[in-house]
C-alpha cells in the first residue's frame, strides 16, 4: 500500500526532447503568453486549435500522452463545478426547466467553454514542470525577477525558499508515508468511522511530521551556515542557464501563433 | 502456527519510467518461537519484504500467508493479520506523537479494542518487556534520550501483544552495548514463543542470535539457511556491499594463507581452533 504515489502528476519526467532543451526563462514566458491566448478563447474552432497544438506539443516533448492528460486530474472536480456553476446560473432561452431550474442553450455552451479552458490551462501550464527540473524552474524565475532586485525585490531569496521548498516535497511525502505505514502497523485507521473520526487519525501523522520538519529545517540551516552560505551576491551556478537560437525561435514563434489564434477568434465572433 | 511466504515479487510505480523491482521469488516459512533475520545491504528489498509480513503491502506476485490467513490489499483478515504480526519500523523514535510514554504505549492496544482494564497491565509489561524504567511512563516521549525513544517505540508494537514481531534495522545508530541488550530482549521473546524477524544489514547479530538467515541481494535470494550454512554460502560467494563478521573474515583469511581456521563468526571458537593448532 502506497499513499503517496510518487509519480504524482505534474513532476518532471526526463527526456531528450527539444521542449526539454529549452531555457526555463523561454519557457516560464512563453507558457505566460499561451494562458493568456487560452483565457482569451471564445470559438469552437479556436478551442480545436489548442487541443492541436497541446498534442503537437505533447509530441515534441516525447511524453505519454497518458501523463500529460493526467495532470489535469486534480482540476476535473473544480472544472465540473464551474460549468455545473454555469450550466444552472446562465441567463437566456430556457431549453429545460424544472420548477425554479433553468438549464439554457447559452448556459450549456458557457459551461462547455468554462471547463474546457480550464482543462487547456492546466495543461499546458503542467508542461512547464513535466518539461523542466525544478531547479531549473527556480533559477529560470530569479533571472526573469532579477531585474526587479534593484528595487529591494528579494529575487534570490524567493528562489532560494521555492528550491528548497521543491527540494523537500518528496522527502516528506516519503516522510509522511512512512509514518502512516508505521501508525497502521500500529492499529491506527485513516478510512473508517466518520469524519471527525477520520480527522483524529491523523493526529498521530501530523505531530511526528512536525517534528521531523523542524528538526529537518534547522539541520539545513546549520549546513548551509557551515558551507558558509550568505544569499546571493557574487555566486555563481553549477549549470548556468543558456540561451541559444531555439530559444529566441519559440520566443518568436509562440506568440504569433498565439495572437493569430486570438485574431481568428476575435473575426470569427 | 508460521508465516509462509511463498515466490513473493514485488515492483515499485509498474508502467512508469521509475520502474524498479524490488523483491523477485521470495520463499520461507517463519514459525512462532523461532527467528529469522533477513540481511542485505542497502536497497536489495529487505524493508518492502518486512512490509509484506503484516499486510501494510499486499504481495503482487506469489503469497503471504499468516497463521493461514492470506494477506490481500483488502479484506477482512487484514486487521487480524496486523494485530498478530507486530511491525518496528526503522527509525521508529520518529513515528512518537503521544503527551506521555503511557499513552504512547497504551495506543496500539486501544486501536485493536483491548478493553481499558486490561491496558495498563499491558503498558506495564511491554514497558518493562522493552528495558524501559517505570518512572519514565509519566514523561513525554519528546524529553526521553535517543536510546530510550526507541525502547518506547519498541515497548508501543509489544503492548498489542503479537505472535511475531518484525524488526527493520533496529540496531541503526545503537551503540554496542545497547545493540546487545536489544538482542538479548528479541533471545527472550523467541523463548516466549514469539516469531521473529529481524531485518539487518549486520551479519554479526544476523549469524550470532538468529535460528535462520535470508540474505538478500538486489530483491533475489542470495542465501537461506542456518547461520553456518549461510556463512558457508557467502565465504563462497560473496554478496557486495555485505561486509562479513570480522572474527568471519579474519578466519577466512587464515585459511586462503594455508592456517587450519573454522568456518566460524564466534571469536572464541576461532581462538581455541587457533590454540590447538599452535600447540
């Protein structure tokens, strides 16, 4: 039994691809540019087009399709919210109604579009860690920010926390799975009883882990102090960042297509 | 009255790049008032094969059997199983939480439903069981040495009384003395009936203290046997990353020089066969 999987969706999966190669600053901004395009999506034909470029894309970076389809997994319960939300509270012609139940035509087309973009959002946007190592993703973010430095923005600090706060994601869920197994072996229950009930049971998980994390946080404290670790100023990078022409081309490239999409949106509407 | 476990396989996240295979056609039976220790070096499926013995993973190739009972993913023998086989886990100071020992103790036995009355009998002995001081059941497990946390630990999977108790990597981080004591509580329980399994990566109190001995290597069977066949077996072919006994490999250096030596991991055997020989 394994609570935690650890292939959870969304982690980054090593490949050669070129959407791999590419420099995680190209890719943070290009994947801002395609959420932008995907908010702005109103035609069918439009929401087609994206569902083409997210299996174009899905290619490229020789990733399952399985995995890629999955993270959106997480999003599906607040996706069917929302066009649940629209289906029952959009104004227009009523096709159904049941006492003071409206369904309308203009509500079942809303909420279509609602829970699609949605799901293409949260796709495309998992490309960005399927694609990329969190390091990278962190060093990529302190580069974009570090422009804003020199108003006191506490670019490397940020990076700094978000690397270690990555860092130490799987070492608690492995932690946390640890504990669960050794409470179980222990009698403890985390699926029986009620709600309260079920709260409880997780007593016994939740203190053992807070003191694993602190006692974790200042053990990393000590090392880094030891390492004589002291922010950013003058360091420099085991792998630095490289731009190279491919870069330069997707930061061209995606964005035209891009802004033709949302063009052909606007003149089909 | 054993646990038989029989061609036992098991692979870690199957379908996805990290696929590995841990434990690959796994065989023995452990029965109660016996003990077992299971010996492989770091990563060769010792701990997922502990895991196995009370249901936390349930077999995906080959079976598990307690007292009869097959262990499944789900199913209504799975408390009873988990009951009956005690599970330490390694580095079990970790998994504390309680305000006092007492009630650390106290917490398996009130989730398996021992009636309240029978409770602090049982807390009492599993204390004592575990080397622990009656003074310290009032204390908070937080405030107890690193040693006597993991007598708590031991002394909270005791107080539900099982039939057989698993030990992973108890002795991790113990220093000598307190390494044999452990061992001389696991020599006392066996006499008391119970089966146990102790998961190490130290030959020494593999070969010395238990009945049997499964090496692993790489989740396959390297060797399965008594101490002195084991031994044998390793002096043969020897597992990586399992360092033999030194009394083990000093007597085996002797005998690739030529010196008549035993077969042996206990110091004083070697040191007679040595004497006589000198004489």
């Amino acid at each position: 039994m394994k609570f935690f999987n650890h292939m959870t969706f969304g982690q980054y999966v090593p490949a050669e691809s070129p959407v791999h190669g590419l420099d995680p600053r190209c890719k943070i901004l290009v994947v801002l540019v395609i959420l932008t395009g995907i908010f702005m999506a109103k035609h069918p034909a439009v929401f087609a087009a994206w569902g083409v470029l997210l299996a174009g894309l899905t290619l490229a970076a020789r990733l399952p399709t399985k995995l890629v389809l999955g993270s959106a997994k997480p999003v599906l319960i607040l996706a069917l919210f929302t066009a649940s939300i629209h289906i029952f509270f959009t104004k227009g012609e009523p096709l159904f109604s049941l006492g003071i139940i409206n369904i309308t035509s203009e509500g079942l087309v809303l909420a279509l579009y609602m829970g699609l973009r949605l799901i293409f959002l949260v796709l495309f946007a998992s490309f960005l860690t399927l694609t990329t190592r969190p390091m990278e993703l962190a060093d990529g973010l302190e580069r974009l920010f570090s422009p804003f430095a020199r108003f006191g923005f506490p670019a490397h600090e940020l990076a700094m926390m978000m690397t270690i706060a990555l860092r130490f994601i799987p070492t608690l869920l492995d932690e946390t799975d640890r504990i669960m197994k050794a409470q179980l072996a222990r009698g403890a229950s985390f699926d029986r009883g009620g709600l309260w009930k079920r709260l409880k049971a997780f007593i016994p998980v939740l203190i053992p882990l807070f003191v694993i994390v602190f006692q974790r946080a200042e053990d990393l404290a000590v090392a880094m102090e030891a390492r004589n670790y002291r922010g950013g100023a003058g360091r420099t990078r085991m792998n630095p960042l490289r731009w190279r022409g491919a870069d330069t081309a997707a930061l061209i490239l995606v964005p035209l297509a891009v802004f033709i999409l949302v063009y052909a949106d606007r003149s089909l509407a | 009255m054993s646990i038989i476990v029989k061609n036992l396989g098991h692979v870690y996240h199957p379908g996805t790049p990290l696929e590995t295979r841990s434990l690959c056609d796994i065989s023995f039976e452990l029965e109660r008032g016996t003990w077992l220790s299971v010996a492989g070096h770091t990563g060769s499926g010792k701990s997922t094969l502990g895991q196995h013995l009370n249901g936390i993973i349930a077999p995906m190739e080959g079976t598990v059997t307690v007292d009869g009972m097959a262990v499944k993913e789900k199913g209504p023998d799975l408390r009873e199983i988990r009951a009956r086989v005690g599970l330490v886990f390694q580095y079990p100071e970790q998994q504390l939480f309680a305000e006092t020992v007492y009630e650390e103790i106290a917490f398996a036995p009130r989730n398996w439903g021992t009636p309240e009355e029978e409770i602090d009998a049982r807390v009492k002995e599993a204390a004592r069981a575990a080397g622990l001081d009656e003074s310290r059941l009032t204390r908070s497990p937080f405030q107890l040495s690193g040693g006597e946390k993991r007598k708590v630990a031991i002394a909270s999977v005791l107080s539900s009384k099982p039939d057989y108790l698993v030990l992973d990597e108890p002795t991790a981080g113990l220093d000598s003395f307190s390494r044999r004591e452990l061992a001389d509580l696991l020599a006392g329980l066996k006499e008391g009936g119970m089966g146990i399994v102790l998961i190490t990566h130290d030959l020494d109190i593999a070969l010395s203290r238990s009945d049997a001995v499964l090496v692993l290597d790489g989740g396959r069977e390297a060797a399965l046997g008594t101490p002195a066949e084991v031994l044998a077996r390793l002096e043969e072919n020897p597992v990586p990353g399992l360092r033999l006994p030194d009394v083990a490999a000093l007597s085996l250096l002797l005998r690739q020089r030529g010196r008549k030596a035993p077969v042996t991991w206990d110091w004083r055997e070697l040191k007679n066969a040595l004497f006589r020989s000198s004489k």
